[in-house]
C-alpha cells in the first residue's frame, strides 16, 4: 500500500514541476497608438515603433519591475506640442498580468497633445503598481 502512494506522490511531484516549468509566460503589454503621429516605445533595451492607427503587443515578459518611455512624432500642422498622461512611468508584471497603454491626440489651437493611459489586468486590490507620468 505504501509502495502505491509513493508512486502516486512521484506521479504529482513530476506532474507539478511540468506545468510549472512551461516555457510560455502569458504576461502581455499592448501598445495602442490612436495618436496622429507615429510613436516609439523605449522597453526592455529596444525601439518599438508603433505607426498611427496600428497596435503592437509584446508576448512572454518575465515577471518583474520594468520602465518605459515613449517618443512621437508631431504632425508638420502643429507649431507646439504638449504632453499628458503616461507617456513614460514603471510597469509591474506579475504572472498573467496583460497591459494596455493607449495613445490617444488632439489640436489645441496649433498645438498638438497627446497622452497616454495605462490599465492592466491585474486586481486592483493587490499590491500592483503601474506608474506613469
């Protein structure tokens, strides 16, 4: 009768270390740009150029702290430009977290503003922090 639960017990060990080794992280940062002009997206030691009207979406991030920042493009119609809302700041990625950063514009007169805000998957009753600013 031992003998059985010892197997059964190696059986789940093994089983458990599997499932928990799997190569494929389901965190996600998705990149919406509803902007005018094109953005660039400074993560991880890399440019992500998202053009206007287009969406990116960066697969498989390693749970941990990461920062961003985010460059645009001004329309040749704008004389000046401003910012608000996320265009930089600290994402946390925690197992199954899915980010969304969406880029949105206007024309103030000649000037041109764009923003930024982020949402994430994640339940706001926990310790998440997303910052941006």
């Amino acid at each position: 009768m031992k003998k059985k639960y010892a197997v059964l017990f190696i059986l789940l060990s093994f089983c458990a270390a599997f499932v928990s080794c799997s190569s494929n992280l389901d965190n996600s940062i998705t990149l919406k740009n509803l902007a005018a002009g094109d953005i660039h997206v400074n993560f991880r030691g890399s440019e992500i150029v998202v053009p206007s009207g287009e969406t990116k979406t960066i697969k498989n991030i390693v749970p941990g702290t990461y920062t961003y920042s985010t460059t645009y493009e001004v329309p040749a119609a704008a004389k000046t430009s401003s910012v608000t809302g996320g265009l930089s700041g600290s994402l946390v990625i925690k197992p199954g977290t899915k980010i969304l950063i969406l880029y949105s514009s206007s024309f103030q007169d000649d000037t041109y503003v764009i923003g930024a805000t982020v949402s994430n998957s994640d339940d706001q009753g926990t310790s998440t922090t997303v910052t941006g600013t």
